[in-house]
C-alpha cells in the first residue's frame, strides 16, 4: 500500500512467515506453524459498483477452488473468514486506494493454515483449524496449495466486474457456516440474540430477530462469542 499503485495486476508477494500479521479492524493475524500468506496487487480502471462485495466474492471461490481438491468441508463465515467445522482455518483482507483519477488501488490478503500446532491454539483467541485437520494426509505440498489460492484470487479479481450479485449472495448464504443459526450479535454496544440469515444481493448482512430481517453492514455489527 505504502508503494501506491506501482505494482503491475497480480503482482504477489507471499510470506513465509508473518511477524504482525493484521486482520479485519486491525485485529492480529497470528501465523501458525505451517501456513500460506500472500498479498496480490490490483488497479481497476473504472470505480467499482460494490466494491464491499469483492471480499465474498474471493472467499466464495476460495472455497470452491478447495473444495474441487477434497476440502469439501470447508465454509465461509461472515465477514472475512473461511472455516472448517467452525475453527477458523483461513482469513481475507482487502485495502484500497481511491485515486482522483476514478481507478481504485487494491491489495488482497490471504493467509491460509496448513498446520496447526498444539502451541498456535494456546496463541490463537478462538477456534483454529488447518487443511490437515481435514486431511491428515495430506497429497498437496505446499507450493501446489499456494498456486491453488493465487489462482483463486487472480481469477476473482479478473471475472469481479461483471458479477451477478445475486448469484453471488446465494453462492455464499449455500457455504456459509452460520446460516440459520442462532447467534449473538453487537450493535452499538447492544446484544441482541438473532437468526443469521447470510447476505442480501447488495452486500448487507441478513439477521432476524423482532419478527423481520434487519439489515445490517459489515461495519455496523459484529457477532460475538457469546
């Protein structure tokens, strides 16, 4: 981001190592002990008519992408994350840069886990997971794991301006891992118990509670662990 916009489209840097790994709301990423973390540069010409939505979009074929190569359990969970069986096992975040030129500067972020460690769950503040918890043999190196997920994200990224997003809403509210359950939610500074009820086609976020679906944005709430 520092480097506004010079990087060519899908220009990658991966980590092999993250040391302040940085989630949504500048919450910590903390790298476990055997993982893929990358960064892909973007510009698009043109202003985007719903940028928020890029997010799901790159979490639904992220998803799928695993899916095809025996991770068929794997989820999506608002607003960022894909989990398995609840425990989160990868992450996305997005930055962008609008120019006055009307062209948006983006860097995509993934991190994804492999391997979790007895250690990284003592480290980590929730539920973590990682591709060998699914698979504990698993036949994918690393190397073929990362170009499986840059391929996602560059292809993402490429086919984003000409979405469906209503196509886009179902495809995630069918992978999402909270869909139709009872959650807790935190609304400036209230609690409200809630049915989550997925996304809309314009990116909000569904919840039903006092007999009808509220409407929410990404920013505006929060589920919590309680």
């Amino acid at each position: 981001m520092e480097k506004n916009c010079v990087y060519p489209n899908g220009h990658t840097c991966f980590a092999e190592n993250q040391t302040c790994g940085r989630g949504l709301s500048n919450k910590s990423w903390v790298s476990t002990e055997k993982n893929v973390c990358f960064s892909v540069a973007w510009n698009f010409e043109k202003t985007l008519r719903m940028p928020h939505m890029l997010n799901y979009f790159i979490a639904i074929k992220l998803a799928k992408e695993l899916h095809k190569k025996g991770f068929k359990k794997i989820s999506t969970k608002w607003p960022n994350d894909l989990v398995f069986e609840g425990a989160k096992i990868g992450g996305i975040l997005i930055d962008s840069v609008h120019r006055k030129d009307s062209k948006i500067y983006l860097v995509v972020g993934v991190g994804l886990n492999i391997k979790v460690s007895n250690d990284d769950k003592k480290n980590i503040d929730q539920d973590v997971a990682g591709l060998s918890s699914i698979k504990k043999n698993l036949s994918l190196s690393r190397s073929e794991i990362a170009a499986i997920l840059l391929n996602a994200v560059l292809e993402s990224l490429s086919e984003f301006e000409l979405c469906d997003f209503k196509n886009l809403s179902e495809d995630w509210n069918n992978i999402d891992y909270n869909y139709n359950k009872l959650k807790t939610i935190m609304i400036d500074n209230e609690k409200i118990k809630t049915t989550l009820m997925g996304i809309n086609e314009f990116g909000q976020f569904c919840c039903f509670h006092d007999n009808k679906i509220n409407l929410y944005e990404y920013n505006e709430v929060k589920i919590t662990k309680i």
